[in-house]
C-alpha cells in the first residue's frame, strides 16, 4: 500500500509563515477570537430529528444511494484507471478520462512542486495580467524599482483573489472581470524592505494595491484565450482610498461614526476582499476578510465593552504589522475606536459604471467574510450564503424582504441596488443524526456510513429588529459574531467559499482546516466537523426544506472530507478512493455547465503545490475527484472562473516562502529569473479549441 503523502511544512494548515503574517495577521497563533460556550454537534445530537424523515424533504435525498452503497462495502467497480497521486498509463491514454463525468475528461495532473502553473496534456495557458500591469489611461509600465502610490492606483493591484467575469454589452468578443486583491506583501514587493520601519510611500502603496479591478479582455476567435485590454473605459480601480456609500440599517449607526466621518455613512476604501458573488441584477459583491490585521493599539483601549468587542474581532496588541497608523491615524484603534467597525463588510460595485460609488452592505452583518453567493426565491427575492472564515465561527444567510425587479433600465437598477439593504439575518444552527459515541475525532464514519444530520437557521435580525437578547438591532449587524454567539451557532472549521449549485439549488461549503480542534480546552470533534486536529478540511452539502432558499430549516450531508485518499479518515462522496486525486485544504470553489463542483486548494498540506480540482456532484461518478492544475512554489490557487472554452485562475501570493524576499526570491513566476515574482491571472484552454473536459 502506499504511504501517506508527506506533510509539506508543520505550519497550521500547511501555509508558509510568511503567509499567515501578512495575510491574516497570524491568526492561527493567536487566541481564537470566538470563546462562547455554545452547544456542539455530537451534544446535541439527541434532538436530531429522524434523518430519513429530513432528508426525503431535500434534494440531498438525491444522492443517498450512492453514498450508501459505498458504505455498506458495495461500491460499484471503479473505472478511473489512475491511482491516486499519479497520472497513471491508462490515464494517459485517455481511458480514465473519457469515463469520467462530462466536463471532467481531462489527463490528470499529477501532484507535483514544480515552479509554474502546470495543466492537462493538451491544453495551453497564458498570463491575462500581471501584479503592476497597467489598466487605466495614463499609468505607467510596472517597474519594481520605481514604484509609487500615483501608478499603483492605475495599475492592476496586489494578490489576485475572487474573479467575476461578465459580458461587455455591444462589445462581442470581450469580457469584463472584475478581479479583488486581497492583500499586500511588502516584503516581496520592495528591495530592502524594512518591516520595523516602512516608508509612507511604501505604506501609499500598499493602500492602492488593495481592493478590486475592472478590466476588459479580448478573446481569441479560435481558442479560449484571453488578453488584457488597457485602457479600456470599463477599467477601474477601486482602492483602500476610494469613497464608499454606507447602506442598510446601520448606516448612520453611532458605531460607525468617526472623527473624519461623523455621519457614519461614508468610508474610505475596501481592504482584504476575499471569496464574492455576481447578483441576478449585474453588480458584484466582494466580501472584506482578515481586516483585523490592519488595526492598531486594540490592547491599549481602556474601555472593558470596546475592549471585548475588539478582541471578538481579533483586534488585540500594539502596532499592526505593516504600521500604516503610523501615515493615517484612523488604523489606530486608540485613537479612532470605531474606524475598525467600517470594515469587515460584503461590499457591491456596479462594474458597468466607472463613476458610481461602491457601496457596504451592513444588511448582511459584519464578520470575515469569504462569500456572498446569490440564489432567487420563486418569488424573485434574493437569498445570500456567507461564511466567516475563522477557526470555529459561524455560517450565514441573508433573506431579502423585496422582489428582484427585471430588465436594465434605470427603474429597475433603481430598484435592485436595495435588495440587499432590507430583509432578515440568519446564522446556522447544525445537528448530527449520529450517536455521540460514533464521532471519535478520528474522522471515521459513524454507524450509518456518512456523517450528516439537519439543522436551523436562527434569526438575528430583520430591519430595526432584533432577535438577539441585550443587542440592538444596530449591535447585531456592527458585531455580529457577539449575536450569533448569543443565539447558539454551530462553530465550523473555517467556513469558507459558498456556492449553490445552479443545477440542484443545493448549497456547497468549503471548510478549508482547524488544526484548533481537538486541542485541550477547544472543542472536540463533532459531526459536521469530524476530525480533531484537521489538518484537510471539508467539503459541506446542504439542501434547504423542500428546496426554499428561505426556507427556516435544511439537511446536510459532508461531501468530502479531504486529505490523502489512503488515508481512512477521508470520503469523497461514495467513489472508490483508490481513484481520486488527493486533495486538501478546500477554499474557493466553482461550478461548471454540467453541474461539476471545482475546488481550488489553500495551504496544500499533502507535499503537493495548491491545485485546482473537479469533482462530480451526481450520477454514478459522484465523488470522484481529478486535479486540473497547480499553481508555482509558495502560491494559492484563487478565484476560479469554469467557462465552456477557458478556465481562469487568480495566482496569489507565489514565491511567498519562509525567508523569501525581493533579494532572496523563492520563486521566479511568472517571468522567470531575474524578475519580481508577481501574482497574475492565468487562462487555461484546449488546444484543440475544444470545450474543456469533453
């Protein structure tokens, strides 16, 4: 039998340190924020209602019979010919791949560390853009030595995450992304980098790297390549300094109210935008992650209420990593107590006009958000699902109270951009079907072979109602985590990516890791968590009752529990897993045309580079898992795009190793040596011009 794939590095997650540092702050090295008391999974698995009951009333009913078979030792034959890990000579004639799901019949590549974006036999890459690569009129051509605050602001900005891609109206042939860039890492940014002392046009810098592109490309007739267009009167930049209209029932809100704004509705710019959405109206949602870290002095504020509600955020110590109190005082918590609660937002963009005010949405609740991933009601109401990527916080949704108005004119823009601005806050409540006793930590399925269960969505707030005992209406959406702690949330392991499927209307989950779990004093194992010091993460089907995105109540089921396939403590949704590639660390994810779920993968912990993944979410190849692509040496795979002739990818943070630096590189992608390592968008096509995986 073949041994387990070697860890790559013992940092949380498999991350470089050097990642967690300027990405997050090093949050997996501090004191988890969330220190409620609330119920886990396998305590409260004695008010589970009867699971065949629940799930006949959701689509996930649809799919038992596969996972079930492979439960009782009945698993059908396997046909993929690859084992785990390899491309395998079967695979690489072709037979596995034309047996797999339609829109995965791809060669499989390989788990590899090689320092390139490396993909399928037969298919071809290019870099769309580049980390500097001008956009707007008048910036200049990227120069690593000549950087200034002036060209960044018309360049395409840092660390690539989220990607939406759009039709350009009158334009054929073109296509209109709007890309966010989640972070900065000044160290391999600027030569000679001093950490304990940045300049203020280094700190200028970094606020123009933040935030989001607009950008055209034009595609090639014959294949599924795309090239940036300059210049274009789309493009746009949108940065840590651009004005931001405040919306929703917290607008105006005493909480958000600073020195510089003491109307509470204004804010300026967006920073650490993650995982994000395209609404059924046109516009772009991008949610504010690990914005914690830009925040200084949390340890210096006297008041005990500020002073909690700053550390529920993770807020703590001196200064901030990158010092940008030092050039603008509103990053100092000390000083402008309320300037961190203008931040931590879903925030909306209008991508097809240059001149209008982005917004954030205080509606859908402050918290990290990862996601913000649309579905309609019958009655054309917009439903959203959020996760708050943190070790053992909360998944969400928001329920609009009004109807999507159809058409493009400018009653119904009118209309749509406050859909999102009244309706009712949820956080989600999970119970097990299994006995306690069977969720030992080890991550070995229970007695009736899948770990899954029902569960509730609890209301937090409607409006200028509250549901939460002792918060305001205006508390809860400025601090919501404190509420969903009140109402008795289920604590997940990193909720990440969110994505319904467009096909089924079931809701798929990322839970990237929690190395936390199982830890003394945190909380152990649990069903839909089920595995103490998880190093992998999961993947977390839901169905809502009777297929309502409003719907009060759902079923579960984990998808994938994912790590090495010879690993027992894994599961991929019934297929044999002799035939699937390993994959860990779920993160953002996507859909295909066929109904195929995509993953991309962050802090790999299998040896591996992080990769791009499909796997099928019906039929009789349920489950079964083929890598893509991966990405160079120190890089995450982010913000996948699955159209019929390309696949896109954001290359993010590559060369971002322990030690690195501009003078020490890691990593020579994309433009090899010599050059500044810089993250870029990647499009992947067929040779043959060919639709992908077909």
């Amino acid at each position: 039998m073949r041994r387990l794939l070697p860890l790559i590095s013992s940092h949380p997650g498999g991350r470089s340190a050097m990642t967690c540092r300027y990405r997050c702050g090093d949050a997996c090295f501090h004191e988890v924020p969330n220190t409620s008391g609330n119920a886990y999974l396998g305590d409260v698995v004695a008010e589970a209602l009867s699971r065949r009951s629940l799930l006949r009333a959701g689509a996930v009913v649809t799919v038992a019979a596969a996972a079930g078979a492979t439960a009782t030792g009945q698993a059908p034959q396997a046909r993929a010919a690859a084992p785990a890990g390899t491309a395998g000579a079967a695979d690489r004639a072709g037979q596995a791949a034309n047996r797999a799901a339609r829109g995965l019949r791809f060669p499989l590549v390989g788990p590899n560390t090689t320092d390139a974006v490396t993909v399928p036999e037969g298919y071809a890459k290019n870099i769309l853009i580049r980390w500097g690569d001008p956009i707007l009129r008048g910036a200049p051509a990227f120069d690593p030595d000549r950087q200034s605050a002036k060209a960044q602001a018309g360049q395409f900005g840092y660390n690539n995450d989220y990607m939406a891609v759009l039709d350009v109206p009158g334009e054929r042939g073109r296509q209109l992304l709007v890309i966010n860039h989640e972070y900065t890492d000044e160290q391999l940014m600027f030569a000679h980098y001093d950490p304990d002392d940045p300049t203020r046009e280094q700190a200028e810098i970094g606020w123009a790297a933040h935030g989001l592109s607009v950008l055209v490309a034009a595609e090639e007739r014959r294949s599924g390549k795309l090239t940036a267009v300059p210049r274009h009167r789309l493009n746009r930049r949108i940065t840590a300094t651009t004005p931001f209209e405040v919306t929703g029932p917290a607008a105006g809100s005493k909480l958000l109210r600073t020195s510089a704004d003491p109307t509470g509705t204004r804010i300026l710019g967006t920073l650490n935008n993650c995982g994000g959405g395209i609404t059924p109206w046109g516009t772009v949602l991008s949610g504010e992650e690990n914005v914690n870290q830009y925040f200084a002095n949390g340890g210096s504020v006297t008041d005990p209420e500020t002073a909690a509600r700053l550390k529920r955020y993770g807020i703590t110590g001196g200064a901030s990593e990158r010092k940008w109190e030092r050039f603008d005082r509103r990053f100092d918590v000390a000083r402008e107590p309320n300037e961190s609660n203008r931040f931590g937002w879903v925030v909306e963009i209008d991508p097809y006009d240059p001149d209008s005010t982005p917004r954030k949405l205080t509606a859908l609740g402050r918290f990290k958000h990862e996601a913000a991933e649309p579905r309609l009601t019958d009655d054309g109401r917009p439903v959203l699902y959020m996760g708050d990527d943190e070790r053992f916080d909360y998944f969400y949704k928001f329920v609009s109270a009004k109807r999507m108005m159809r058409g493009t004119g400018s009653a119904a823009r009118e209309h749509n951009r406050t859909l999102l601005d009244e309706g009712t806050l949820y956080v989600a409540k999970f119970t097990g079907d299994s006995p306690a006793g069977e969720i030992d930590g080890s991550g070995k399925l229970p007695e009736d072979g899948r770990f899954d269960g029902t569960g509730e969505w609890i209301p937090l707030a409607s409006g200028d109602t509250s549901y939460v005992e002792g918060m305001t209406a205006e508390e809860v959406y400025v601090f919501t985590r404190i509420a969903a702690d009140k109402a008795g949330a289920t604590k997940m392991d990193r909720p990440e990516d969110v994505e319904p499927s467009p096909r089924t209307g079931r809701v798929y989950v990322a839970l990237t890791n929690n190395t936390d779990r199982g830890k003394p004093g945190k909380a152990g194992a649990d069903e839909v968590n089920p595995r103490n010091g998880n190093k992998h993460g999961q993947v977390l089907e839901l169905a809502e009752r009777r297929d309502d995105p409003a719907a009060k109540r759902f079923s579960w089921r984990l998808f994938l529990v994912c790590g090495d396939p010879e690993d027992p403590a894994t599961y991929f949704g019934g297929f044999p897993k002799e035939h699937v590639s390993p994959i860990s660390c779920p993160d953002n994810i996507t859909f295909d045309a066929y109904g195929n779920l995509w993953i991309s993968t962050d802090g790999n912990a299998l040896g591996s580079h992080d990769g791009l993944f499909g796997v099928a979410t019906a039929g009789e190849r349920r489950g079964e898992v083929r890598q893509f692509l991966t990405v160079p040496k120190g890089a995450e795979t982010c913000g996948p795009v699955v159209q019929d002739k390309r696949v896109l990818v954001a290359v993010q943070h590559p060369g971002e190793v322990d030690g690195a630096s501009v003078e020490k590189p890691a990593s020579t992608w994309p433009d090899g040596p010599g050059t500044l390592v810089r993250p870029s968008v990647v499009t992947v096509w067929r040779r043959d011009g060919r639709d992908i995986g077909v």
